[in-house]
C-alpha cells in the first residue's frame, strides 16, 4: 500500500512540473494582422518582384530613299521606320528583344496627284512575312522577319556596351560568324535602334518573366494631292507600343510613341523636303509639338500618351479592344477623358495588335 501511494503521489508531482513547463499562449493579432500556422514566406526574389524590369521603346525614321515623279515613273515619297522594343533588367542587360520595321511608299504622279489611296494601313515587314520577299535574294534564305527575330535574339543577356561592340563591315553587315549564320541584313539601324531604346527603358510593373511584344499601326489618311499653287503632302503616322503581358495575358507594362513625316511635293511631282531630315518622334518631340496649347486639358501629346498607356495596365487584351470612342476615334469613358482627350483609336489597335502577338 505504501508503495502505490509513493508512485501516485510521483505522479502527481511529474504532472504538475509539466504543466509548469507549458508553452505561452500566442498573442492576439493586432487589428489588421493575421495569423498562419505555416511556417513565413520568403520574399520574393529579385527575378519575379514586381518592377523588376524596364520596357525602352526607339523608333527611327528615314525618308532617303524617296524619288521625284519622272515622265515614265510615278514618284516615291517613303518613310522607313525601323522599331525595336527591349525589356531590361535593373543593370541595363537585355531580357529579351522585339525589331520591327515598316517600308510605308506614298506615290504620286508626275502632275502631283496621290496615287496611293489615303486610306492605305501599312503592314509591317514582320506582318509581311514572306510577302515581303527577301527570302528569294538571301544568301542563308531566311526573310527579314526571320533575322529581325534572330538578331532580337542574339543579343539577349547583353548590354548596351556590349551591343556596340558586335562587329560589323563598313555597310554595318555582321561578321562575326555565328551571328552570319542567321543574320545577313545591314544591322546598323538595329544596334542604333537597341542603343536607343535600353536608354530610353523606364519602370513598369513588368517583370524578368514577362513577354514582350510589340505593336504597330501606320497610316497615311491626311495625305493629299498637290492642287493649283499648293503643294501635295505624303504624311506618314506611325504609332508604336511596346507592351509586356504576365502568364495570364493581362499587360503588366506599356509605352507608346509615335512618328510623323511629312514629304511635300509640287504640281510637277518634285520632292521638296530635305530628305536628310530624319523626323524626331513624338515623346522626343515634347513641348515642340505644340499639342498643349489647343489641349482642352492642357496636356502634350506624350502626356497623354503616357496616361492612355498607364491606363490599359491591368487589362486583358478582350477589354483594350472593348475599349469605347466615338465615331471620330475620341475617347467616350469619363475616366479616360479625363486625361487623354486625343484620338486614342490608333493607341487602341496598336495596343490591341502587341497584346495579341505577346
């Protein structure tokens, strides 16, 4: 009996140093704080942390290789406009690449009359694809589209000083051998247009995961014919936008620029611009474009740009085309007009068609 009682009253000890021994209790959240039994998550990494890439957009154009209309020839005014988008890390390195180029030809007669119908939307050579017909010619046969994307591709990794230093001949051929095995074309305008474009990069909500694509939309309606003693115009807009999209196609980054050309001619079919002029773009243009003034909202042309571009972030592609404008292209939401009161219908295809090629 005594040995039971001794081993019950061990017990009864043993049972209350363990309670003693107990773990506090967790405290309450603070209000707003939640609480989690799983064990905290690291912070995200520097690869998918939102902002951790910057989209940079350049666009160039030349109007060199226009002509004068001849007794048997109509005339050319043509603006070449070459496109390169890059999306770059936080040091200046390519993520990843996007070259486009668009070859818009105005003709007109030798009496000044616009053989070209106004309404014409230029493809780009990319959108031209074979019907762009450099495969035939190519030493490698590859079409320009086909090396615009390899040479977007080979200079993924590398930075601006490094794109410099890809060697070229005196026409800027490549010839460094394994980028001649893809890439055959003068890339002169390409490395330029790269050089650019890493410069002008900027913060967006994208990532160093997300596509990268752009979008472009070319037209010539406020062209028109040389008539009595005023001259024909051959004017050329082309709007750009370089967009990045997240796995789940909703865009994450946007910029948008635009170029203008105009190349006037007389009643003779003789060019009268200086066509070793090269246009500045729209956003480099700034105050000079002179929208502010006439702006109901007294913003500049890249202002609204740039507020139309912060607009379609978070969106999907189903609710930029959804997107409403009146039948002269005007924005129709009041949270649009509020700050972009031009014509958005051109932003609203170019971003359409970058957020369908992503």
């Amino acid at each position: 009996m005594k040995t039971t009682a001794k081993l019950l009253i061990t017990i009864l000890l043993t049972a209350g140093l363990l309670a003693g021994c107990r773990a506090s209790p967790t405290p309450a959240p603070s209000p707003g704080q939640t609480t989690s039994t799983s064990s905290p998550k690291p912070s995200p990494s520097p690869q998918t942390s939102p902002g951790s890439a910057k989209i940079g957009l350049s666009i160039t154009a030349s109007l060199a290789k226009s002509t004068d209309a001849t007794e048997s020839d109509d005339g050319i005014a043509q603006t070449d406009v070459t496109v390169v988008a890059v999306l770059v890390d936080k040091e200046g390195k390519i993520l990843s690449c996007a070259i486009d180029a668009v070859p818009a030809k105005i003709a007109f007669d030798k009496t000044g009359k616009l053989v070209t119908p106004a309404d014409t939307v230029f493809k780009t050579k990319n959108e031209l694809g074979e019907k762009y017909g450099m495969k035939e010619a190519s030493g490698i046969k590859k079409e320009w589209s086909e090396q615009a994307a390899a040479f977007a591709k080979y200079v993924e990794g590398m930075t601006a000083d490094e794109v410099k230093g890809i060697k070229v001949d005196e026409q800027n051929y490549p010839t460094a051998p394994d980028l001649k095995a893809s890439v055959t074309i003068s890339i002169g305008g390409f490395m330029k247009g790269l050089e650019k474009a890493i410069e002008n990069a900027k913060d967006s909500g994208a990532t160093e995961t997300h596509k990268l694509s752009l979008g472009i939309v070319t037209t010539m309606a406020k062209s028109k014919s040389a008539e009595g003693d005023k001259e024909g115009l051959a004017e050329v807009n082309a709007i750009c936008t370089a967009l990045t999209r997240d796995a789940g196609g909703t865009i994450s980054g946007c910029v948008i620029d635009a170029v203008q050309s105009k190349i006037s001619f007389t009643q003779e079919g003789k060019i009268t611009t200086d066509l070793t002029e090269n246009p500045k773009t729209k956003n480099e243009l700034k105050e000079e474009y002179g929208m502010k003034k006439a702006s109901g909202i007294g913003k500049e042309w890249h202002e609204q740009a740039e507020a139309f571009a912060g607009y379609v972030v978070g969106k999907t592609p189903a609710e930029i085309e959804a997107i409403a404008v009146d039948e002269q292209g005007y924005p129709v939401s009041s949270d649009i007009k509020s700050s972009v009161t031009i014509n958005i219908s051109d932003f609203v295809q170019a971003v359409s068609k970058a957020a369908g090629s992503a």
